[in-house]
C-alpha cells in the first residue's frame, strides 16, 4: 500500500508467521527495505504490482539489521541486479553469530555479503537524500532510515508502535537502545515506519509514541 508519495508499505498482518514489515522507496530505482522471509517475497512482489509498481525496477536491498526475519529474503534477488547495503556491524554480527541465528529459524544462512555498507550519516540512495543512524540496542548493527523529504522514519526493530525491539538477543543492550531512540525521537516524523506491527501516523502520534515509549521503558 502507498503510505505517501514515493513510499509504500508492505505490513505483515498474519500473527501466526514470523515474518516483518517491508517498505519500498521510489527513487532513481526501488529501494525494498527488509524483504523478510524468503517464501513470501513473491506476495510483496504481487502486492508491489497492485500498486503499480514494476519489482523489475528493484536495484537496492538494504537492511535495518540482520536478523533472519528481516533479511532471509535478499537471495531470493539476483547479485548482479540488485545490490545488497546494511551497516557494517550488520555484517559483523552475520559472521559472528548469525549461522546460530539462521539455524534458530530454521533457516539456509546467506552466503551474500553487502555490496557497500551504509553506516551513518547523509547518504545518497538511488537519488534519494535519506539520512541514516545508527541505532544499536536491539541489534548492534540497527540502523533507523530518515527520508527528510516525506518525513518517513523507518524504525526496523528500533521503536514500535507502542514498544520498543527485544534486547535479549547477542549484542543487545537496553542502555543503548535507550541513547538509539533518543536520537530519533526529536526528528520531524509524520510516518513511523516500523519492522513489525502497524505504522505510527501523524506528528502528534508519533511524538506521543516515543512519550510512551520514555515511560514505559526508559523511566
Ligand atoms: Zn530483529
């Protein structure tokens, strides 16, 4: 579904399937942030289709962290067509213990690597101007992704609505997803785009969100 001009999400609804929300950023390309399991690419493809967009014109996979629910789908996509970014500790934390990770789940671990990594800062994505920060907490390698523009926020496993990602799992730490959401939460967000679970609307939403969030977590 179009969430605004240029962005468009695909959220995962069936509770009974472990599986996460994707987003796709309409630039010079698409941009398919976290395609989530492998066996139901080909439902956000379709979906894609219904809202008139070509999954032929996918270029960039980037991934808000590298959890097995999140990015088990980047195989289903061809290496030479679309190239592969996540943030450097997102790779890390494949090597060290994603294969316990992708067992866990039941999962073939990939054999891709990045293609380049996104790890802070402005960056340039398919001619869009995002802003990338990285959000270690639930995973040491967590990025949130700020599109000015539309003032898109796409969480991952960061901030939900109404919660907050699991620190229980390696390299977690409630501390520093603490600082993580500190960062995020004074940006100017009308869309809070999160790995799980429905989308945060409305700046006055999401503020009373990350409110809650301090609350219930933090105080
Ligand atoms: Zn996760």
């Amino acid at each position: 579904m179009k969430v605004c001009d240029g962005v468009y999400a695909y959220p995962w609804t069936n509770m009974m399937e472990n599986n996460c929300n994707t987003y796709v950023l309409d630039g010079d390309g698409l941009i398919l942030i976290d395609p989530g399991l492998k066996r139901y690419v080909p439902d956000i493809l379709d979906a894609m289709k219904n809202d008139g967009l070509n999954p032929k014109d996918i270029s960039t996979i980037l991934n808000t962290h590298s959890h097995p629910d999140h990015m088990d789908g980047n195989s289903y996509f061809d290496r030479d067509k679309v190239k592969l970014t996540m943030h450097e500790e997102a790779e890390k934390f494949l090597s060290q213990v994603g294969g316990q990770f992708f067992s866990m789940f039941g999962l073939e671990f990939p054999d891709r690597k990045a293609d380049y990594f996104t790890n802070g800062g402005d960056v340039e994505l398919n001619n869009l101007s995002l802003k990338i920060f990285h959000s270690p907490g639930h995973s040491p390698g967590s990025i949130c992704i700020y599109w000015p523009e539309k003032k898109v926020l796409i969480s991952g496993d960061v901030a939900f609505s109404g919660s907050i990602g699991r620190t229980d799992f390696p390299g977690g730490s409630l501390a520093e997803l603490g600082k993580s959401i500190e960062r995020i939460a004074p940006l100017e967000i009308e869309y809070l785009l999160p790995g799980h679970n429905e989308m945060v609307q409305g700046s006055d939403a999401v503020k009373s969100n990350f409110d809650f969030i301090r609350r219930a977590f933090f105080s």
